[in-house]
C-alpha cells in the first residue's frame, strides 16, 4: 500500500490520530519525528491512573492560580469590600506533600503580599525557580505627552524563597500599558515564559478599546525585545 511505503504519510496521520502539529523548524527526518510521536504515545498508554490521588486544599477559591510539576501557586482574596480582589499568593513544593488519599494541603505555604491587586502569575520552576506577578493599582496612573496610562507591575520571584530573584538585573519592572480610559476594568493578561524570554500580553476589558498589546522581554536583563499591539478579542480566563 501506498501508505507503507511514505514515511511523511505515516508521519501525518500519526499527527492526525493524536491531535498534533508538525514543528515546521524541526531539522530531523521523518522517521524519526514519527518514531518519537509513537514512542511518546505509548508512555502515556502505560499510565497507571488508579495511581492518581486527589489532595484537598485549605483557603478561599481564586481565578488567580498556576502550577507545574513542582508547584502550585493559588491566590488569596482579600477580606470584607475586598473579597473579589486577590492581594497575595502562596506557593507550595508538591515535593514535600505526602501524596496519600484525602491528604490536606493546609502547610508548608509559602506568602507573597505585594500589596496591589494580582493580575496573574507565570511560572518557570523546573528550569529557574522562576514565579512571575503582575499586579496593578487601579489609581496608579502615569501622565505622559500621548495622554494617561495604566500602570502595571512585574516582580520576578525565585520562587523556592519568595524573594527577588537573583538571576534577573530589574526584579521590578514598572510598566505602563493602557490608555486611562480602560481603568474603570480590571485589564485581563497572560504571562508564558520559554527559557531567558518572557511574553505577557495585556488586554483590555473596556468595550471602548479596540487593542490590547503584547511584550516580549528578556527577564534576566529586563531588556524588551518586541511591544506590539494586537486585535482586541473576548479574554478569558
């Protein structure tokens, strides 16, 4: 049959079977790529999930929440006319939990209290024990030539601590983004980090503002490679 004999279709339809995309920068050949797909498919086929224990968590619910491997990062609402704003994180090592049936994460939590609202946290700890917050005053404005701007804040954490983060030159990063006009809503954004680079995009929620924008920088030096503006869409959390 024909498709025995071409590796780039069985490449593909192993990328259609697992609901996948082909990396178009991707130097090796065929068969290897195709080899690696199904060796990785098989890991996961041998998963034990009986193997899954559900751990319980001691605080109020927050929209404000991250994790990797080894950590988890949930935000803590604020008390009485703050309850809907998350003022401080706390960080745990899934490490140091017994993963036993029923087990309560209620110990060994580490604070963060920047004292502003956080907007969201990103997380690089297996590579650099890196936790990334975005907070915001809302009466925080800066008055430049080209009108007022929301102000947003960047702190770089080693998150294994909780303190400023060794690695980065500007731990600290004061930033303004949107016109004023977008104040009166909690701007939405989002925050990824891949190796020395962080992106974070800002979008606001004000109906009136069409654009919302997108940072690239290099969090060690705190120098931006890229600030862009991009359509404005529905944001989601």
């Amino acid at each position: 049959m024909i498709i025995d004999h071409s590796e780039e279709i069985q490449y593909h339809v192993l990328l259609g079977r697992y609901g996948m995309i082909s990396n178009p920068r991707c130097r090796q050949p065929l068969k290897a790529r195709r080899c690696k797909l199904q060796e990785q498919e098989d890991r996961w086929s041998r998963v034990q999930w009986t193997e899954v224990s559900n751990l319980a968590i001691c605080g109020k619910p927050s929209l404000i929440c991250g994790s990797s491997s080894t950590t988890l990062v949930l935000g803590i609402p604020g008390e009485g006319e703050e309850s809907d704003l998350v003022t401080s994180l706390q960080s745990v090592s899934l490490d140091d939990v017994p993963f036993n049936q029923g087990q309560t994460i209620g110990r060994s939590w580490s604070p963060h209290q920047p004292n502003m609202e956080i907007l969201e946290n990103g997380l690089s700890t297996e590579e650099h024990d890196l936790l990334v917050v975005i907070t915001w005053d809302i009466d925080e404005v800066e008055q430049t030539s080209d009108g007022d701007f929301v102000v947003l804040h960047l702190t770089l954490l080693q998150n294994s601590t909780m303190t400023r983060h060794p690695d980065a030159l500007k731990p600290h990063i004061r930033l303004p983004t949107l016109h004023d006009e977008a104040n009166e809503l909690t701007p939405f954004t989002r925050v990824e980090i891949s190796g020395e680079n962080l992106a974070f995009t800002v979008m606001p929620t004000h109906p009136g503002i069409q654009s919302g924008l997108l940072y690239i920088l290099h969090w060690k030096t705190g120098i931006f490679k890229a600030v862009s503006h991009s359509p404005s869409v529905h944001p989601r959390r």
